[in-house]
C-alpha cells in the first residue's frame, strides 16, 4: 500500500481525494466526511448527498464499494438504475459511468474508493481472474467489514502518532475483505462472529419484547441484511427469526400467568401483543386453550 501521507492542508488531502475519485471540488463534498490514506478513502454522508455523485454520467479512476444503511439510494448505471439493499455491498469498475438519483432523504452509505493498482494487486493472491472479475452487484460482506471501516474513520480522523502505520495495516484489510466479500469466501470461525451477533439479537428481543420488532429491526441490530441475517439466524437456532420472537413471547406470557399478578391486558402489553384479544387468539392457536383457562387451571398455590 502507498504510504499514508500526513496532510499538511486541506488541498493536500482534496489532492489526494482527486486521485481517488476524479475532479471532485470541495463544494460538491460539503456533506460528506471524507476519511482518506494512500491508495484507499472513505466517504459517509452526512445530512446531504454528494454533489459530485449526482454528477450526471461521472466515473472514477478508482474501484468503488458501497455499504448501504438503506434502501432508498439509488443508482443509474448504462441505462439500469439499481437500487440500494440494506446491509449489503455494491461493487463497481473503475471508469464506468454512473449517477447517484436523487430520492426524499439524505442517503445513508459508506464509499470506498481503492486505487486499481492497489485493489488488483491484492486481488492477485486470490483464485480469480481480473478480466473474470464481474461487479455492478450487491454481496453480503463479511462480518468484520464495517468494524473495520469504522476503526479506519477513527484513526483517520484523530491522525495521531503512529496513525500512518495504522491506517496502512487497516486499510490493506478492508481491501482483503472486501475481496472476500465479492468472492464470498469465509473463515471458519466467522461462525463463531454469526453466533455472537445473533445472540446479541436474542438479548434485543428478550429486552424489547414489549415493542413492536420487525425482521429489517432485528437484521440491523446484527449488521446483516434481513434475507442474510435470516437464512444465518435459522442455521443457528433451527427457526426463523419470527418464529422465534413468537416462542419468546409465549414463553414469557406463560411465566407471566403463572406468577398470576398481572390482568391479561398488561401480560398482552408487557409481551409485546397490541391488545388481549391478540394475545388470546395467539394463546390458543399454540396451546388449544385461553390465557384466562390457563390460568384457572394452573395447580392451586
């Protein structure tokens, strides 16, 4: 990787954002937060879109890769416009013509611009063919992807001593994993990362249970997309993420009847049930009876 040059200016690093992106102005990047070292950048949003994306027709000298947060952006690319999947990652050649439509919101992204020498020399060490390489895709990343983005963007921001060094050995990583990513390849002990976040999202259910959680809440808080997180959360648990949510509900109405201190409306509310009708329709299509025969027939204390 080229050497992290300690920016002296604001020209020196719109200089090298030049390099990456093209003949970006500083005007056309007022709403995004630029994170850059060497022959890799970041770019995020923030309450605006990027002038220079919506450019009509404009291209990169570099490859780019996008991490969507939502699914609203959305990009015209040889006459296709392809839209942004939540949660997964979009490749894309350098020189290919392209414009970022406009849409109601400010978009929610982070870009990364890899300079072609860099992103193909590492791609050599792979068993693939740079002329076989086919992007204009969206893949699920791997687990580690946004932690290391965001390790990036804090060391790039803070630039304190050592930060070169730094920034050099993460930015070599995240152009492996999105290599990866693009090639879905997986350690094994990434199992062990699925594991952890789809426990993290069990714990978000347990502690939520009295709101409303839909499988798109429960697939961000495991960084997935919702078909990835998913396919992923029944290979680890032998249901679907619904269907499990509805077991931890129950379970927890029972421990509810059981303790027989609260009315059928607050076990509803308490369990995440809009209303008791809900609650008992629910209750009897599981166990063949009502909550409130439940009750009554529990053993007498």
């Amino acid at each position: 990787m080229t050497p992290v040059k300690r920016f002296d200016s604001k020209q020196d690093e719109l200089d090298n954002i030049r390099r990456l992106v093209g003949a970006v102005t500083k005007e056309q990047l007022r709403y995004i937060d630029c994170f850059t070292a060497g022959d890799l950048a970041l770019f995020m949003p923030v309450g605006g879109a990027c002038f220079f994306a919506r450019t009509p027709l404009h291209s990169h000298p570099s490859y780019m890769f996008v991490l969507h947060f939502d699914e609203q952006t959305a990009l015209e690319i040889e006459g296709r416009t392809i839209t942004a999947q939540y949660g997964k990652l979009f490749g894309l050649l350098p020189d290919v013509p392209h414009t970022e439509l406009p849409s109601d919101s400010p978009p929610r992204y982070i870009a990364v611009m890899i300079s072609r020498r860099f992103f193909e020399k590492q791609l050599r060490q792979y068993p693939v063919k740079l002329k076989g390489l086919q992007l204009g895709e969206f893949y699920d990343p791997v687990p580690n992807l946004l932690p290391l983005m965001k390790r990036f963007m804090i060391e790039a921001d803070g630039r304190m001593a050592g930060s070169e060094s730094v920034l050099q050995a993460i930015g070599l990583e995240i152009c492996h994993s999105i290599i990866r990513s693009i090639l879905n390849l997986r350690l094994e002990d990434e199992r062990i990362s699925f594991r952890i976040e789809i426990d993290r999202t069990i714990e978000y259910m347990h502690t939520n249970l009295d709101m409303k959680i839909t499988l798109e809440d429960m697939a961000k808080v495991a960084c997935m997309s919702p078909s990835h997180f998913s396919r992923i959360f029944k290979q680890e648990t032998g249901a679907s993420p619904i269907d499990y949510l509805g077991r931890i509900r129950m379970d927890r109405a029972k421990k509810l009847l059981l303790a027989g201190d609260k009315s059928i409306t607050e076990i509803a509310l308490e369990c995440g049930f809009n209303s008791p009708a809900y609650l008992s329709a629910s209750f009897y299509k599981k166990f063949r009876t009502t909550p409130s025969d439940y009750r009554k027939n529990l053993p007498a204390k």
